[in-house]
C-alpha cells in the first residue's frame, strides 16, 4: 500500500502547507535526505496550539498539537516531493517543546508525532528522535518539529 493510500485510509486530509514566517526556505534536499525547517501547530495560518506545556496545555493537548504539527510537516514533504510516496523512511524527528519550569513529559508530547509516523509509514515511519524542552518558541508556539527523511 502507497503512503498516500495510507493516509486516505485513516482518513486524514493533510493541510496546504503552512508558509515560511522568517528568511528560510521549508526543505532542502541534500542526495537522497531532505531536511525539513521547523514548524508547528498551523490550522488556517494561525497557531492552535500556544502557550507552554504544563502551564498552559495538558500533555494530551501537546500530543494532539504535536499530531498537528506534524500533519503540517508533511504537507511540506508533498510540496517539495510531489507525493508522500517518495519518502523512502524517516530518519529522525526533533521535536522542541514549549515547557513550563519543571515540566519534564516532553517525550510523551512528541510521541503524538512519533505515533502518526508509525501509522501512516509502518516500519519506515521508526525514527531515530530527540524530545526537548524550549523556555519560548516563535509565535508562541507550543510545539516546533523538524524532520529528516530519506526519499527517491
């Protein structure tokens, strides 16, 4: 089954893919890894999810924004690819999480993105990851991701 096969089957609708908000482009392809800039919790070109983890969001709110984000992420990967189906696996995750003083759940936030790469990729969607915890995120935001993946 293709990714995007896949993707119609759980039913998800990637967005368009949200806009630069600073002087980058979203993706560079190096060989055969692209490497997609940060991005977050758009719906609509506005930010969903803001605030701080543990302050303002619950863990389950930054799973569902981390679920967003990376919707968001790969609606960047169709942009530059022209289809999901060029993703060979993905590589690694980062995800950078707006963190109120003492919160230390980020890994279960980001395995809101981890778990959808699983579901829509399988084993290809495994990734090497790093969670971290951010003092403040552009716009407020309460998740940034970044991602690595290998194509053809």
């Amino acid at each position: 089954m293709s990714f995007e096969a896949k993707l119609a089957e759980l039913g998800i609708t990637l967005p368009l893919a949200p806009k630069p908000v600073a002087t980058y482009i979203p993706a560079v392809r190096a060989g055969d890894l692209l490497f997609l800039s940060g991005t977050g919790p758009f719906k609509d070109g506005a930010i969903v999810y803001a605030g701080k983890l543990g302050k303002d969001l619950t863990v389950e709110q930054g799973y569902e924004a981390a679920r967003l984000t990376l919707l968001n992420a790969l609606a960047m990967v169709r942009q530059e690819l022209g289809t999901l189906d060029r993703v060979t696996r993905v590589v690694r995750l980062t995800g950078h999480v707006a963190s109120a003083d003492g919160f230390t759940q980020q890994p279960a936030v980001i395995n809101g993105a981890s778990d959808l790469l699983v579901q829509i990729f399988g084993e290809a969607g495994r990734h090497a990851r790093l969670a971290l915890g951010a003092a403040v995120l552009p716009l407020n935001m309460a998740i940034e991701l970044e991602l690595i993946l290998q194509v053809h």
